[in-house]
C-alpha cells in the first residue's frame, strides 16, 4: 500500500511543509542482517568431507564450524523444481516446475512458469530495503523465453533481482559460459589460457556486486543467490586439481561407501545402525514394468567386480575430476568468504548452504565424455570414453562420471538424481550459520526439512512478516514451514508432511513414513494405477533398506489417499514419465510465431537452441549471402552447437566447406569440389531427410549438398541427431565460432574474415533448394 503524504500545500513553497516519507526507496530495519543462499548442484549428501564424503570442502567446513548442520534435509530431486522452492517457498508443483525449465507441459504444476502470484524472495526483499543480486545458474526461464527477443519478466531482473550475472540455463561449460549480464549476453572476461573458469568468474562478480552496495551504503543489507556451477555437468576443472585425488577412488565406488557410512555416524549425520543401501536395490536391470518394458539401463549400477582393468581407470579418473570440480569450486566460495570476513560482514550474514538435488545420474552406467548422448538417447560405450580419457575435464569435453560414483556420492540412500521417491534424490547435505545470532553447534539437527521450508525459515530469522501482495500481485500461501527454531533447539518440533511428484515418480512423507511408487523416471512405463507402492519408516532406517508395505498395509493405503489429496491441492497431476528424448522433441511455444524461415545477422547475440529453428527428424536448408572480397577469405559464416554437437557452413582455404558433428562421435565434413572466386555469392547446405536412421546411429537419415551459385559443388550421405546439439547453450552463430576453443562441427573456430555476410536464412518448408533456388537468393542483399 502506498505511503500516506502528509506535508502541507501552500501557494509559495517557503510556507509549505514537505513530507519525504512517500518518495524514498525502502529502508530495511537498522542492524538487518545480509543473506548469501549458496546453492551447489548435483552434490550428493556423502560428497563433502563435512557430511563425510571424500571432497575436500574447507570452506564449506568453514561454514559449517561456524553454525549448524541439519542432517534431514530434503529437495526435489530436480535442479529447477528445487530452485523454484528455494526462492519461493511454495512446493515445486504450485511453482508449475514439476520438471526442468526446458521440458515444459501446458499444465498447471509442469508449466515451467513461476505464477506471479508465488512471489520471490528477491522480490519481497528488495520491497523491504534490500540489495538483491543473483549471481550464478538461473534455469527458471522456460527454455523457449531465454532469447533476447524474449519476455524477460521470468528472467532474474524479472523477479525482483536488481543484478545478475550468470547462465539462464541448467548448465554451461567452465570454460566457455554462455554468460548474461543483467538482460544482455556477454563474452566470459578472459579464457582459460589466461586462468579463466566460471567459479572463479562468478566468485569475482559475487564479491563487485556486494563492493558496489556497501561503498555507496554500508549499512544497507544485501541478498546474494550464489547459485554455482559445480556440481552440474560438464565437469570441468584443470589436471592438477584433478590429480590431487589420486588413488582416493581406486577401490571402487561399492567400497568407498563404507567408509563414507562409517564417517557420517560419526559426525552424528547418521544414528548407529544406519544400513547401507544395496547396488541396484530393485534387481535392476532385470526388473521390468507393468508390460514387461525393460528397466532403464540409465539407471542401473555395473558391480565393480566386473569392470575390466581399462574401465576401472576410467572409472576413477570420472570420480577425480569431478572431485576436482568440487573442491575447486569451493576454493572459490572461500574467497568470497574471506571478503566478507575481512570487511565485517560475515557475523551478520545468514548464510544457507544447500544442494539442488541428490547426485546425478544422468552419465549412465558407463559415465560419458558428452553428456548430450544421454539427452539425444544414445549410450556411450565405455571404449569410446577411454579415448577420451586425457581430455576429461578439459574443453574438449562435456563429461559426467557413472552411476556408480552418483551412488557412492549418495551414501548411504538409494538411487540419485530424478528419484523423488527415493532419499538419494531427495536427501541433501545444508549448513546454516548466522554467527551473530545463532550459536555454531556440531550436533546436526534430525527435524525433516525441505526446500521449501528456506524461504519462510529466513523470513522467521529476519522478522519479516511476508506480504499479502507483490508488485500488483495478490500472493498465495507459503507452503513452507520455518525451521527457525531447530537452529538453537534440537529437540524443537519438526514439520509432518512433504509431497513429491516428478517425472512419472510420486511419493508422500508424514511423520516419519515415506511412501514411494515404484516407477523409474524417464521410463515410458506408463500404467500409472498399476503402479506399485512402497512403504519406508524413514525415522527409523533412513537408507531405505526395508520396504514395509507387506506389514503395513493400512498405512500405504493411508498414505496414497494423502498423495492424492495433496496432488489436487498442489497440482501434482498429471503424471509425465515419458524419456528425455520424448520430453526434449515435444512441441511447445516458442516464444516466437511459428515459422519455416529464420533469418540470422552477423554479430548478434546467439539465438538459443530452444528459441530457433527445430532441426531434428526434418529437411533444412542453410543459405549465407556472402561478399568475398579476395579468395583467400575464411571463416564461419553460420555455426550452430560445439563440442556436444552441431554443424556449421564456413570457408577454409578457399573452399566452402559444411560439417555436422553427430554427438562428437563422427563428424560428416562436406568440402566443395572447386574454389570459390572474390564477389557476391550465395553458398548453400541442404539436407534432404529420407528416413530414419537405426541405432546404433538414431537420427534422420538423407543427403547433405553443397550449392554456390546454385550449382552443386558437394554431396554426401548424412545422419541428423535425433534430438538438440545442446538446449541449454552453443546458440546459432553468424560471422563467428561458437565460443569455444575446440568443437568438432567443423576443423577449426574461427572468425569470417576478408569479406562481409549479408545475413543467414534457414529455411524448414522442405522445398528443394532446386526448386526455390531463385527465392533464396532474393533473400540477400547482394550487388
């Protein structure tokens, strides 16, 4: 509500009496506190050395010795449901974030749109006097609006952020980010040559934007979303980081997990008698759905014992670089902790530390060198990896170790990652510290706690009432519960009741009871009402180990009644349990009108994956109007994806030449049969899709040819992807590379040079270039 004026009106402004009340920004209560939300990805709760993991994470300790640990916390099992909670304090379903940004339904709770009504915690903060800054992973954009073309009220700025630095999307390359600053894209500051990575990018523009606040006004408070990078695939981090855990991992990820059990009970985590999980708890890959589909071989676990000596090496370098990641990372955070330190503000500052979601599968039982095989529908063998090996970590890849390792770093539960009926999806490590206030304690707390309780919990520590409304928008309900008081009380009262719904899986917790379908995510299985329900006493066998719904069938009966009336309550329905695949190719609004004929200019931003043409499965055409200006002119003249995947139409020692990069796994390279000459030309690449192509090479199958002029200069058989190069970067490109150093789309990156295009058209109508050669030449400028 509006500030009352009540100054006094005169005729001459000297007998009048002024009222500033009603103009000035919002001031927060004096000695408010600052908070830094640190939100790690895919970090199982048996990563860190603080919930007993192998991952040296002093500044994470740090933290942690300074406050207290909860032991019972708990996500989504998915990154952008789990952030939606995070901010909001609303259940995923009521955020519509059932599912990650980028697979959206036209469905209340999987709508991948946070209703306005469901107001961030940035944008109550910034209301009450706040500095509000977002620094870091966003993936709370539908993929479709992260163009710049798009409605960008559902970017960070969007919803109530004042600053932001970062990737919209649910992942980025270390090495080569495609980074926004604000509402507009920009080139990372350096390369790694030069010592760039994108945890040290993000720490530095965390701690300019606090510098920017506190020099103008000290005393205002400030709300930093630290939202890293690491754990998330890629992978990336130099050698030397990696090598620092040699020999750590080489008894195997089954072995290591005693260890990490026996640490965590004694850190308290866990009570005695805590069982360890079994390798593929379900009989995988034997067990099979209510048709007999086959279980998911994405989600099964290989026994170390049967690895072959190669395999297991591979195996381990996976765990070391990622390990590597981490604790670089973390060496990165520390510096923003030394700052806040060393200017006086770490005592008050209420840090939460969490992770989005359990360990990550997504890498299969083999582990990969490019997670977009998983994402396309195509394993990796283990033999194609070790060729990669060397390159692990590095930007020649986009790597993810095994599920093994997501197991082992997800001791002592079941499963990882996209199991929301399972606590190794669902159970995370969290800190909080707030020394100024709430005194460090080294007994975790056992309350179950959730996401969604974050946002009420600081609003409880800070004393902030949440408003009825949000810039016009009447609010709903926080859905959460503030854990506030179990910071200085073990024994204080815990919440009762968490829902879960995602990806096909569904389960309930009350008071100490965990019911769970038994449903692979991703699976297809469909049959949702022959589902089978388990029954766990998680207050009593927090590792799952013993389903109880034999013994118990009154309480499962319970239970299911309770998921349903708490699905129609929080939009839970429907159930969507088709594959990544599935999920990735299914239509859905672009952002734009649908069309058949995108048109590309030099030098602009990159036009995101999701937000362009849609290539897979059909004919395109990709036509450059170019002015050379000598025949030795070179360069990009349209590229599209990078190391995970792509293709691109370029000239290279005086030749057009057109490569597709299928999956980093073979690279098709059309070059024409004759040099081009100086002047205004129209160069073309068409590809004709024919069919589909079997596994295992999955796509369209057809013919790529290479035009000039219209006469054809090139011809070879194809193979399309049969799914996106990399929805969440490597956009479409004119006039340049992709960003990256290394991508196998074509021979090397490298800017056009010694002539000018005009601009770059694709063309999705399935017209033969032969039969519209005289349109498409129309569509440039040429002299």
């Amino acid at each position: 509500m509006a500030v009352e004026w009540k100054g006094k009106v005169a005729l001459d402004i000297r007998d009048a009496e002024p009222d500033w009340a009603p103009f000035l920004a919002p001031q927060a209560p004096k000695g408010s506190p600052n908070v830094l939300v640190i939100c790690w990805d895919d970090v199982g709760y048996g990563t860190m050395e603080s919930f007993g993991g192998p991952v040296r994470t002093p500044a994470m300790t740090r933290i942690a010795e300074r406050g207290v640990k909860l032991a019972n916390f708990h996500t989504t099992a998915l990154c952008s449901p789990t952030r939606a909670s995070l901010l909001t304090g609303r259940n995923a379903t009521s955020n519509g974030m059932a599912t990650i940004a980028e697979f959206s339904s036209g469905f209340p709770g999987i709508s991948t749109r946070i209703p306005f009504e469901n107001g961030l915690i940035s944008e109550v903060l910034v209301e009450q006097g706040y500095n509000t800054y977002c620094v870091g992973k966003w993936h709370l954009t539908p993929g479709e609006e992260t163009g710049m073309s798009a409605w960008k009220r559902r970017w960070p700025l969007g919803r109530g952020f004042e600053r932001f630095y970062g990737f919209l999307g649910g992942e980025a390359s270390s090495w080569f980010p495609d980074l926004v600053h604000d509402n507009h894209p920009v080139e990372p500051p350096s390369t790694p040559a030069e010592g760039y990575h994108i945890a040290w990018d993000l720490t530095d523009r965390s701690i300019e934007f606090i510098k920017d606040s506190t020099t103008i006004d000290p005393d205002k408070p400030w709300f930093l979303y630290f939202s890293l990078d690491a754990a998330h695939a890629p992978h990336h981090v130099w050698p030397e980081w990696a090598d620092r855990y040699k020999g750590v991992f080489d008894e195997g990820y089954e072995a290591i997990r005693e260890g990490i059990l026996a640490r965590q009970v004694e850190l308290g985590l866990l009570p005695e008698g805590t069982e360890l999980s079994p390798i593929n708890p379900h009989g995988e890959p034997m067990r099979t759905g209510p048709d007999g589909q086959p279980w998911p071989l994405l989600d099964t676990v290989r026994p170390w014992a049967t690895l072959s000596d190669d395999e297991k090496r591979l195996f381990v370098r996976m765990a070391e670089v990622f390990a590597g990641y981490v604790e670089y990372t973390d060496s990165q955070v520390g510096r923003l902790l030394d700052f806040l330190e060393e200017s006086g503000q770490l005592d008050n500052t209420i840090v939460v530390v969490v992770s989005d979601n359990g360990a990550s599968g997504e890498g299969g039982p083999n582990g990969t060198y490019n997670e977009w095989q998983f994402f396309n529908g195509v394993a990796t063998p283990t033999e194609l990896s070790l060729q990669h090996i060397d390159e692990l970590g590095g930007p020649e890849t986009h790597n993810h170790y095994n599920t093994g390792w997501a197991w082992a770093f997800d001791t002592p539960f079941p499963y990882w990652k996209r199991w929301a009926g399972y606590e190794g999806g669902i159970a995370d490590m969290c800190i909080v510290s707030w020394p100024a206030r709430i005194p460090a304690d080294s007994v975790p707390r056992q309350q179950y706690v959730h996401a969604v309780d974050v946002v009420p919990t600081i609003y409880d520590l800070i004393g902030l009432e949440p408003p009825a409304e949000v810039a016009g928008y009447t609010q709903s309900p926080l859905e959460g519960e503030s854990f506030a008081a179990a910071l200085t009380d073990p024994a204080a009262p815990a919440k009762s009741t968490q829902f879960y719904a995602m990806l096909g899986q569904r389960s309930v917790y009350e008071d100490g009871w965990l019911a769970c379908t038994l449903h692979p995510p991703l699976s297809g299985w469909g049959k949702f009402e022959e589902d089978e329900w388990e029954l766990y006493h998680v207050a009593e066998d927090r590792a799952q180990a013993r389903n109880v719904a034999a013994e118990h069938p009154e309480k499962v009966q319970e239970l299911v009644a309770r998921w349903f009336e708490l699905a129609d309550q929080y939009h839970g329905l429907p159930l969507d349990d088709r594959n990544a695949l599935e999920q990735t190719l299914s239509p859905r609004p672009s952002g734009a009108p649908p069309r058949d004929r995108y048109v590309f200019y030099p030098d602009t931003a990159p036009v995101p994956e999701l937000s362009g043409p849609r290539l897979p499965g059909r004919s395109y055409t990709v036509s450059a109007g170019v002015t050379l200006e000598s025949a030795d002119a070179e360069g990009v003249l349209y590229a599209h994806g990078g190391v995970s995947g792509g293709h691109s139409l370029y000239v290279q020692g005086g030749r057009l030449a057109y490569a597709y990069n299928w999956l980093d796994i073979e690279t098709t390279t059309v070059v024409a049969d004759r040099a081009i000459t100086p002047g205004a030309h129209v160069f073309t690449a068409e590809f004709s899709a024919e069919g589909k192509s079997a596994p295992p090479r999955p796509g369209a199958a057809g013919t790529l040819r290479l035009y000039v002029d219209g006469e054809e200069v090139g011809t070879s058989p194809l193979v399309t992807q049969p799914g996106f190069f990399n929805a969440t970067g490597d956009g479409h490109c004119v006039g340049r590379d992709d960003g990256s150093p290394v991508t196998r789309a074509y021979v090397a990156p490298f800017r056009f040079t010694g002539g000018t295009i005009d601009r770059v058209v694709i063309d999705l109508s399935g017209t033969p270039y032969r039969d519209h050669e005289a349109e498409v030449r129309g569509w440039f400028m040429l002299d």
